[in-house]
C-alpha cells in the first residue's frame, strides 16, 4: 500500500463554518469535535495556514512561506499541544521544575509529527495534557506574535487535560490575547468542562461515505476496488481505520472477541477466559470488535450486502440463520456499553457483565 500524501477530506459543513470564519475577519476559538481520522487535525493546520496566508485569501495557497511553516509545524505563531505520558511527581521542588521544562521541550519537539500529510500519532487514554504546558502556553501569549498576523493553538486530543489543566486552560480561554485563537480537536467533546465548550465555537465532523472512502483510497494509495470497498466498509468511515486496516488486516478485530463472537452458545466460562485477559487485551477494542460483528450479523439477517462477510466464508456460516431482532437486541447492548464504558472503575466486572448479557439474551 502506498500511503496518501496530503489528503484534504471532504467535509463540507466544517468548512463553511470556518470559510465565514476567514472572510468576516471574526476568529473565535473553537471546539473540532467528531470520529477519528475524519480530516479533524488537518482541517485546523489548513484554518491556521489560512489565518497567516500571504495571499490572504479565504483558502490558504499552500506554498508562500508562512503556509509551508504551518505545514511543517515549525511556524513560530502555530503551536499545537497533545497528551504525553504521565510521570510521578517529585518532591524536590528543583526537580519539579526541570520535569517541567522537559515536557515542554518533549511537546514542541512531537509537535512535528503532526505535520500536513503526516499520520498522526497515536496517544493512550491514560496519558494527559501536562499543566506545565499550560502554564508555558499563557507566557507564550504574553507577546504578541512574532510573525505572522495570528497565533493559533491547535490542542490534540483536548478531552485528556486533566482537572488542574483544564482550569489552568479555561483561564487561558477567558484572557487571550487579541491576535490569539484556540482549535481544541476531540473525539469526546462531552467530557470537556462545560465552561470550556461555552466559550467555544464546536464545528462538528461527520465519518465520511463508504464510496466516498473508497474511491480516496484507490486513487491515492494505489489499492485495488474489492480491496478499498473492504477496507472503507469496516472503517465505519475514517480514513485512519482503513489506512490501518489495509497496513495490518489481522490485527482489525481482537482474537478473542471473534472467538467469542464465533461460539454458537458462549457460556460463563467463555466469558470468565476473556475477563482473565483483561489486563492484557484492550476491552474498548472486545467492545468495538463485538460491535462490528454483530453489525454484520444484523445485515445478513436483513439480507444486505457486507463485503466483509463475502471474504470472511466461516464467518458468513457463523451468521447464517441468526434472528434480527436478537442481533438487534444485542447491539444496543453493545453501542449502551460503548458509552458508559468509560465512567466504569472496574474494568473486569463491566467486561464480564457486558460479555454475560450477550450470552443470556442469545
């Protein structure tokens, strides 16, 4: 697979938000909140190339000087902030603040790869969005920009400040300074403080269309139809899944997900073999793989086309037969789970509750 180069996503409602944006001159923070791999992060590295564009125009032309800066991630009036891995705080106050300034230097250092045209890395749920950082982010605005006519902060993953950060960073948002805007990227915009989204702007961003995703990728990846149409079809529409997807299809679907999934009549002792690995195996992707499976399921008891299922034979036996009110019934159990996964403390007794549920209504 030939991975795309720069991939400018079609979302249209997103754009003519942030298009009225430029050409009123009005430039209020805003929230970019949808799926992963949807266009969420370049789209806010095109708004910030538009905003200090030399030609000036309400789309930015790509190649003056202060676009290709932006691009690059190495314009002086564009940062961008992510969460990075938390570490034990120290007691000895020096070394607090040598602890500090290395979070600094390691954010400005990563924000480099998540340039234009980049994939973008991945961070864990675990990991946050540093205080020092914050606290670095309102001296930088202390100034005004050094370059170009607008600073813009790009803040990936904004959802995982902590609580002592996301204060910090609310304080920032009441106090900016003029030539200042904030683009807060999220794919769980509910679990930002309420005080943060009121004084943003939320621009939301939908997944993209199966065709739409599948003709990007035979015509910038240099993959095959049949193959394109597989990979858009689990992606559930975002470019990022496919891509991953057609990089390492066996790794699509956790192992004992499926093997749960492909048991005509899972017992309590399947669900306690899968409960014993939930220190090793991710439960949001148990959850999701379940998910989709049981998607498909659903769309093969209503007779539609899934061409997941047309290259999977013995999963196309395994969902032979299977009554569509159950497979219906088992998906709200499923999509409720996906939300309130994240509010749960104990992982093992909601996976086992989870997993339980699906063999009693089956």
């Amino acid at each position: 697979m030939t991975p795309p180069k720069f991939v400018f996503l079609n979302q249209s409602l997103a754009r003519s938000i942030l298009d009225a944006s430029l050409a009123s001159r009005h430039f209020p923070s805003f929230i970019f909140a949808g799926p992963r791999g949807v266009g969420k992060r370049t789209l806010a590295l095109r708004y910030a190339q538009a905003a200090n564009c030399l030609a000036e125009g309400e789309r930015p032309c790509g190649s003056c000087s202060e676009c290709v800066q932006v691009a690059r991630l190495g314009h002086p009036d564009v940062k961008l902030i992510m969460p990075l891995k938390p570490e034990t705080q120290s007691e000895d106050e020096s070394r607090r603040t040598r602890d500090a300034q290395r979070l600094v230097d390691e954010t400005m250092t990563r924000a480099a790869e998540f340039g234009l045209g980049k994939t973008r890395p991945e961070s864990e749920a675990k990991w946050q969005i540093p205080i020092s950082v914050i606290h670095w982010l309102r001296k930088e605005m202390a100034y005004a920009p050094q370059r170009g006519r607008r600073r813009v902060v790009i803040v990936i993953d904004a959802d995982q400040m902590n609580p002592v950060s996301a204060n910090a960073f609310l304080k920032t948002l009441e106090e900016p300074q003029r030539q200042t805007s904030f683009i807060l990227v999220t794919e769980r915009s509910h679990k930002l403080l309420d005080t943060i989204r009121s004084r943003c702007q939320t621009v939301g961003f939908a997944c993209l269309p199966r065709r739409e995703l599948a003709g990007l990728l035979m015509e910038r990846c240099n993959v095959g139809e049949k193959q394109a149409k597989l990979a858009a079809e689990v992606s559930g529409g975002s470019l990022r899944k496919a891509l991953d997807y057609l990089e390492a299809p066996d790794d699509f679907l956790v192992p004992q997900a499926r093997e749960f999934f492909m048991k005509a009549r899972p017992t309590l002792d399947d669900c306690r073999t899968i409960v014993d690995q939930a220190d090793r195996i991710p439960i949001e992707g148990v959850i999701d793989s379940l998910t989709f499976l049981h998607d498909q399921a659903l769309k093969a008891s209503l007779g539609l086309e899934s061409e997941y299922i047309s290259q999977n034979p013995d999963l196309k036996s395994r969902v032979a037969g299977l009554d569509a009110q159950l497979m219906r019934r088992q998906l709200e159990v499923l999509l409720k789970a996906r939300r309130e996964f994240e509010f749960n403390v104990n992982r093992r007794l909601f996976l086992f509750a989870l997993l339980s549920t699906l063999t009693a209504s089956g």
